[in-house]
C-alpha cells in the first residue's frame, strides 16, 4: 500500500511537469501571434525613382546587304530634297524634308500649355506669393464691406419699417376711439386687433434695439426675421379692422377717408414687408460670398493635399508628353539616313503628296552584312526605326555589337500561322570572319525612362478597366488606384496615385 501511494505522487508529479510545459508553449505561442503585426505575412518595398526599360528580344540571321527604300512615317508635302543618285551619305544626313509649319506651330502651342502646367504645379508646391494672398485677402475684406454695408441698409430699413408700424398702429387707434367704442362684436374684433398691433409694435421695437446695439450680423438677421413675422402679424390685423368697417351699422358709419386710410396702411406695410424681405436676401447673399471669399483664402494659403500634387504633376506629364509626340512628329518630317552608304535613286520631287511608307529614297549600305529578324505581332507595335539594338552572334558569343533598327517591312509574314514583321537592323563594324546565315541574337531597346516613380509589374492589377495595387497606410493594407506610363520588361511607370517613400505589397512570405 506506501508503494502505492509513492508510485501516485510520481506519475502525479510527471503529469504536472507535462501540463506546465503544453502552458508554456501555448503562451508563447498566443502572445507570439497576439503580437504579430498583420505586415509581418506580406513583402513590402518602398517606392522609389529609377529606370523603365522596354526591350524586345528576338532571333534572327545575318544577311546580305540589299538596296533599302525608304519613306516618310506620314502623310505630307515634300517641301525639300536634299540628295541625288550617286552622292554618299552618313548616318544622320538629311535626305529629304516635308513641310513643318502645321507641326511646328502646334509644337509651339504644346509647349506653352507644358509652362503653364508647370507653372500651376509649381505654385501648388512653393504656396502663393504674398501678391496671390494679397488679393484672397482684399476678396475677404471686400466681401466684409459688402455684407456689413447690407446690415447697415438693413438697419435703415428697419427703423423706416417701425415708423410704418407706428403710423398704422396711429391710424388704428384714431379709428378705433371714433367708431369702435363700444363693446359689440365688431367693436371687440378692432380692439383686439388693435391691441396685437400694438404688441408687435413693441417686439419690432425690442429687436430693433438690440440690432442696434450690438451690431453684429447674427443680430440683425435675426430681427429681420423676426420684424417679418410681426409685419405679416400686423398685415392681418388691419385686414381684420378693415372688414369690420363694411359690416353691419359701420359700412356707413366708418368715413371713405377712414377707409382709404386703412387700406394706405394695408399698403404700406405690404411695402414694408417687401423690402424687409429685399435685405434679408441681400444680407443672406453677401454672407455666403464672404464665407466663400474666406473659404478660398483658407484653401489657397492651406498645404498642398497628396492628391492635388499627383493631380497638378498628372497635368504636367500630359503637357510634357503632347510635347514629345509633336517633337517626334517634328523630326518625322526630316527623312534621314539611318547608315553610311550611297543613294541608288530617287523616287520623288520638291512639291508632291508623298504618302506613309512611300518610297521616296533608295540607298545602298556600304556595310557588307545586315541582320534579318522576325518580330511578333504583339511586340513589332512598339519597335521603332532608329532603334538601338544589342547584337550577340552564337560565333562570337563574347562579343557585343551595337546596331540600330534600319526598316520594318509593313507586309505581314505568317509563320505557323503567327503573324510576324521582317526587321532589318544595320550591322555597323562587323568582323571580316562574318558570314552570311550566322544567327544572332538581339535585343531591341525599343523606350526608355530614367527617373521616373516606378514598381514592380506583378504588383499592378486591372479591375474593370481601373489600375490597382496595395499599399500600406498607417499600418492598414489597402488598395490603391494608380495611372501607368511606359510599360517596361520589369517595371511600369507611375504617373499618378504614389509618392515617392510610399509602402507597397510586392507578395506574401
């Protein structure tokens, strides 16, 4: 039996030390995920300027030289050719040129619309200058003069409008005390009457003089709405004291002049009523022009907010990029040679309509060996001729040679039944040992960025047409619409909806 209870207070002593180790582990687990940020599960980059690199890749031959045509990129009248057959020429040289003038001067116009765009972002970013303030502020204090010169007409209006109510309140008594006097129903009806007149007289009165006395807008609008009240009041007494004069023994009783009096007074007041009611609209407008006035004042010496800056800056991109495609429509118009060789013939004159991709020019390359390339479809839309391309042989694969796109032929090749567009680059500095049939392996650089705001592509999401990617804000995921420029191989451009510094989700851990 004491082996027993030995052999209990062991396994009871075991079981304790394994419980107290599970409670351990639990806690430090619960407290391990109670402290566990919701970021620590995500990838997070900040958004940064550099460089967005578009290239197109590809696998193509070395060819023969052949004779190369080339034309204009757009319609146009060709104001000058330069060049005959059998002159040599360098690359750069100006073979033939279209007329300009349209272009230039919508060039012209774009770069006046990128100042001011520039002008506007920039003032946004350095605040107005003390001149700018100067006029908010002379809105302010005119609007101030013009609400204050309303109350003040306002005031006028109500003392004008007290003196009416005491003329009729006059009028009133003098009737009343003439025909009134004794106690029949009429009687009661105008001594009644008589008395509400004389108690709004008294509360237009009590309004008046605080309005007076303090001056203050709040005040003075709020007796004349008031005094509005005790007029409509007093409109309806007299209504009251005029009809009990037509009724019974007063119809003959009461004077026409006493009548006529009643209804001067009926007008007047009606007058007064509208004229009060003239200035409270008057002082209503001048203080919603003020507020407006201060409004702005506060808004034009205010910070500039994130999302007016992306704004202003989404302005200036648009403006800088219209520059850009009326420059390159500018330089389109200058045919060039794209390498050192020698015109064989030329295929148009000074005068004429040439139409895009018409030959216009016909040149020899004095290299030897040009690169034939077969280009998809989904990527020839963004090669250029002038292009810079980085050529690999598989003979040579140490070495690098830089050429330049020369033509795209516009016909279509069908490949296992894929579209593709011939590209012939030109093969400047080639080696002796270059054979005709080497493959080669090119990378077109086809548009670069450098300083621009950018991130990663895989980070960027369309939804219904909208760009969006995720952010961190005050520690809280959320997602973001964005504008995308250039699209590169790794990259994408953001115009507008970041800044630089900001946190963004790249992926999960």
């Amino acid at each position: 039996m004491k082996i027993f209870k030995i052999f209990n207070v062991k396994i009871s002593r075991t079981w304790f030390i394994i419980l107290a180790i599970i409670f351990v582990i639990a806690g430090y687990f619960i407290i391990s995920n109670a402290l566990k940020s919701p970021l620590d599960s995500y990838v997070t980059e900040k958004v940064s300027a550099g460089e967005v690199l578009q290239e197109v890749s590809e696998t193509g031959s070395v060819k023969s030289t052949n004779d190369i045509s080339l034309g204009f990129k757009t319609t146009g009248k060709i104001s000058r050719i330069y060049v005959a057959a059998g002159n040599n020429i360098k690359p750069g040289d100006i073979l033939a040129e279209l007329d300009s003038s349209q272009t230039s001067a919508q060039l012209q116009n774009a770069k006046a619309a990128l100042d001011v765009a520039n002008n506007q972002y920039n003032k946004l970013l350095n605040g107005l200058t003390l001149e700018d303030i100067k006029i908010y502020e002379d809105a302010v204090s005119s609007a101030t003069h013009d609400l204050n010169s309303a109350d003040d007409s306002a005031l006028n209006t109500l003392n004008d409008v007290y003196t009416k109510i005491y003329n009729a309140y006059a009028a009133v008594t003098t009737i009343q005390s003439s025909y009134f006097s004794t106690s029949d129903q009429e009687g009661i009806k105008v001594q009644d009457a008589r008395k509400n007149i004389n108690d709004n007289l008294q509360n237009v009165k009590t309004y008046l003089d605080s309005a007076q006395k303090s001056q203050t807008s709040s005040n003075i609008d709020s007796a004349i709405s008031r005094v509005i009240l005790s007029l409509n009041n007093i409109y309806a007494d007299l209504n009251i004291i005029r009809n009990q004069c037509d009724l019974g023994i007063y119809y003959t009783k009461v004077s026409s002049a006493d009548k006529t009096i009643l209804d001067n007074q009926r007008g007047y007041i009606n007058t007064a009523t509208a004229s009060v009611t003239t200035s409270q609209q008057d002082v209503a407008s001048y203080k919603i022009a003020l507020q407006t006035a201060k409004d702005n004042l506060a808004l034009k010496t205010a910070s500039a907010r994130p999302e007016d800056i992306d704004i202003y800056k989404a302005q200036v991109s648009q403006a800088e990029a219209n520059v850009n495609l009326y420059q390159s429509q500018l330089s389109d118009n200058y045919l060039r040679s794209p390498i050192n060789g020698r015109i064989t013939k030329v295929n148009a004159k000074g005068g004429e309509i040439i139409s895009p991709n018409e030959s216009v020019i016909n040149l020899l390359s004095s290299e030897p060996f040009q690169i034939k390339v077969d280009i998809y479809e989904q990527d020839i839309v963004n090669v250029k001729v002038a292009d810079k391309v980085n050529i690999t042989l598989v003979a040579f694969p140490k070495q690098i040679f830089e050429g330049k796109v020369l033509l795209i032929d516009p016909a279509e090749k069908i490949v296992d039944n894929v579209v593709y567009y011939e590209v012939t680059i030109d093969f400047p500095g080639q080696l002796e040992s270059v054979k005709s049939g080497m493959t080669a392996d090119i990378v077109i650089q086809t548009n670069k960025k450098e300083n621009v705001l950018r991130v990663p592509k895989s980070v960027v999401e369309n939804i219904d047409g909208k760009e969006f990617l995720q952010i961190v804000n005050k520690g809280n995921i959320e997602n973001r619409e964005v504008t995308t420029g250039l699209e590169g191989n790794d990259y994408y451009e953001i115009i507008s909806g970041l800044l630089e510094g900001d946190t963004i989700i790249t992926g999960k851990r």
